[in-house]
C-alpha cells in the first residue's frame, strides 16, 4: 500500500533504526526477554534486505550500547552471542553487503573484535548497500574518543588547534565513511535518542512508531519514508528559500 507512494528519486540515503521492544515483544508473549532479541535480529535481516532491493545505500542498525554492559548477564551474553553468529561472512559476500562496526571495537571480547575486523575487510569492496552496526557504541563515548584524537593531534603538532572545524570531528566518528543518517526510525513508542549519533542525526527527520522492533516490517519500513518525504528539509534555511531552490 505504502511502497506505490514512494518517490525512488527521493529516497533517504542513510537510514538508521534504533531497535527498541524487543523485551516488551516478548514478554507480551510469556517469553524471556532474549528470545525478544532472536526475533530483532530476524527483523533486522529482512530490513536489510527491504532497504537493499529498495536501493538504500547506507543503514545502520543500533544493536549494543556502552550503558548494555549493565543489563543481566544473561541477556547481555544473548546479546554478544547474537552478534558473533550474524558475522556471518557467506551470507555478506552472497548479498554484497559491506559491514562497518560502528563503536568501541577494541573493548569488544576478542572473539568479536576478531571477527568484525575480518569481515569489515573481507567485504570493504562491496557495493549493493553499506550496513553499519553500532555495538558497544554510545554519542558521548564517540565524542569524548575523537577529542582525545584530536587533542593527540595537536598535542604532537600534526594539526593546529586552530585548523580544528566541525569537518575535524565528522571524521574522527565511528561512523567514518558513512554520510550522516537522513531518516532515523525508533521503534517500541519511546521518543528519545538513547545517546545515539547526537553529532550526526544534526538534521535527520526523527520517526517513532509505537510497534515493536519485532512486528516491524517492509510495510512499516515503506511507511516511514513516504512519512519522511512528506517533509521539508530546511537545513536551518527559511520554507521559502528552499522552495525557490527547487
Ligand atoms: C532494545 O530493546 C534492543 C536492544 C538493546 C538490542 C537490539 C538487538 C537486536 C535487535 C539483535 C541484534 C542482532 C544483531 C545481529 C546484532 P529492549 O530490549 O530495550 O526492549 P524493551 O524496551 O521492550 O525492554
């Protein structure tokens, strides 16, 4: 219904989802939270794929917080166990999909670091989408890293302080490569940010839907972005500027 309505000349170029719901999902269901997380990360394959076939060429999924660490054992084990199983390398090259870690990689467990580093080599030269996962990733954990960076930097005399721009930071981030996210879509009724991408979502349009990351699907998917089209971009300029640009 929703993907008729959709202007293909017009799509977000980076999309970022911050999965939330998935232990409310189950528990509605009578369910540990963890098999909430096994659904989210199902949903997250079939996103990747809509956001592929649509022509999407940068998503970013936020799976693992600096804060998650702090979550019961249990489910923080899920979670890690999760994101090892997913590196799947077969399953990238298959789709052409290039995977960027996005976050603290060297205060990862080994195993994961190890296999995130692989596969964010082996599939640098893939093309049909770019697929960031931001794990053990906060805002200011990634802000307060690329200032320590950059005060080096300075402090080495490879850069002066006052060479120092908003360009200086944008390529100190985890998300490197990656343009700034166009659309940010949060599932699971919350309206906040969760320390995610401050720096970055400057002037994303922000979509909450009350569905949980679980019942999210391609019709939920289609929806926010025509949602997202039926909007002005203004970039701090007036209405009228940016129609007359047109
Ligand atoms: C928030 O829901 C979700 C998370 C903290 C984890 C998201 C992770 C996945 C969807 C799976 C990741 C999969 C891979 C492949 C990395 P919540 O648990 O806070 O839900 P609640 O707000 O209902 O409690």
């Amino acid at each position: 219904m929703y993907k008729e309505q959709i202007d293909m000349a017009r799509l977000p170029q980076h999309i970022a989802f911050i999965m939330d719901g998935n232990g409310r999902w189950a528990q509605a269901r009578g369910q540990q939270r963890s098999y909430g997380h096994f659904a989210g990360a199902d949903t997250l394959e079939a996103t990747l794929r809509c956001a592929t076939k649509l022509g999407i060429p940068y998503v970013t999924f936020y799976a693992f917080s600096t804060e998650n660490w702090s979550r019961p054992q249990d489910e923080v084990n899920t979670l890690l166990d999760l994101m090892l199983k997913h590196l799947e390398e077969k399953i990238f090259m298959e789709n052409d999909v290039k995977f960027l870690l996005v976050g603290d990689i060297e205060n990862l467990p080994q195993n994961l670091r190890d296999a995130s580093e692989r596969l964010m080599e082996k599939t640098k030269n893939n093309k049909a989408i770019t697929m960031g996962v931001a794990f053990n990733y906060s805002s200011r954990w990634e802000l307060a890293h690329a200032a320590k960076i950059i005060a080096k930097e300075v402090k080495e005399g490879k850069m002066k302080l006052e060479d120092i721009t908003a360009e200086t930071i944008d390529r100190h981030l985890a998300t490197g490569i990656m343009p700034n996210p166009d659309l940010l879509i949060r599932t699971g009724g919350e309206q906040r940010l969760s320390n995610f991408q401050m720096w970055q979502l400057a002037y994303a349009e922000l979509y909450f839907t009350d569905t949980y990351w679980p019942d999210f699907n391609d019709e939920c998917l289609y929806k926010a972005i025509v949602d997202y089209q039926s909007r002005q971009r203004r970039f701090g300029k007036t209405g009228e500027q940016v129609t007359e640009n047109k």
